[in-house]
C-alpha cells in the first residue's frame, strides 16, 4: 500500500507545481485514485492473516498447499488475494492491457527480488521505477518478511 500511497503523493506534487489549486488537486486525486495499483508477492499469508489483511480461510488454504500468494488492495481498500500467483506474468499481461505511466518496486527486506522485478519491469515497460523501496516495519507486520512487489500508476483521464 505505502508503494501505491507515494505514487498518489507524487502525483499531487506534480500538480501543486503546474499550478493547479487546491480544490482541482483534491478533485483529481480522488479520481487518480482509480487509476493506482499495488501487487506484491509474499512469501505466505500468515501475517497477513492475522492482521485480517485476508480472510483466514485463505491463509490457512494457502499455507496448507504450500502457495506462495499475490495480494493487492481492491477499489474499496480491502485486501485481496489473487488468482494469478506468477508477477512477472501479471506485469506483461498490465503492460499490453494499460498505459503505465510511472511505478515503483517495493519489498520487505529482499532486495534481490525487488532488483529481479526491476529488470523485468524496465524490460517490458521501456522506463525505470520511480524509486526502489524497502517498505516500513509496520506494512512488514502485515505481510511478512521477504515480500516485494509493484506499485502503478495508469494514464487517467484527469
């Protein structure tokens, strides 16, 4: 989430320096919003779990079948696991689907991952991440150690 909450921030630096006022900002924001994704691959659901990120019923599935999930953050906030559990697939199938106009890399202490996933994301999307970042320790208690993931922002109509 804090990969997708830096993309808005910027966005809303971006346009304080056009010029654009406040009443514009806010309205734009919330629209940009739509526009914002997050996925991150986690090592298990545990942690997010028990912090009741996830249903528990989908932990324990997970954890009992051995799955290395994806989640991500609906439209409403809540978080969600995906079907798709391959993220450098769920990237080349969002670069042929979307036009992508900025993203970072995040992780919860593996950067070699998140390096991995930059490559791969510059690769397809002929541009580097925004920033490379180690999430805080508080996102890290809801989802665990060795997580990394990707955060977007579409081309919206605001």
């Amino acid at each position: 989430n804090s990969g997708a909450e830096g993309l808005l921030a910027k966005h809303a630096m971006d346009m304080i320096k056009s010029g654009l006022d406040y009443d514009d900002i806010v309205d734009k924001l919330y629209k940009t919003k739509k526009d914002i994704s997050i996925f991150v691959k986690i090592p298990d659901l545990n942690y997010a779990a028990k912090s009741g990120r996830v249903p528990k019923v989908a932990g324990m599935v997970a954890a009992s079948l051995g799955i290395k999930p994806m989640i991500s953050i609906d439209k409403d906030g809540n978080g969600t696991v995906l079907k798709e559990f391959n993220i450098k697939k769920l990237i080349i199938r969002m670069a042929n689907e979307r036009k992508i106009e900025e993203y970072v890399i995040v992780h919860t202490d593996n950067l070699q991952k998140a390096k991995e996933l930059t490559e791969h994301a510059e690769k397809l999307l002929g541009f580097p991440p925004l920033y490379i970042e180690s999430v805080s320790s508080i996102v890290s208690a809801f989802i665990g150690k060795g997580a990394y993931g990707i955060a977007f922002r579409e081309a919206g109509n605001v």
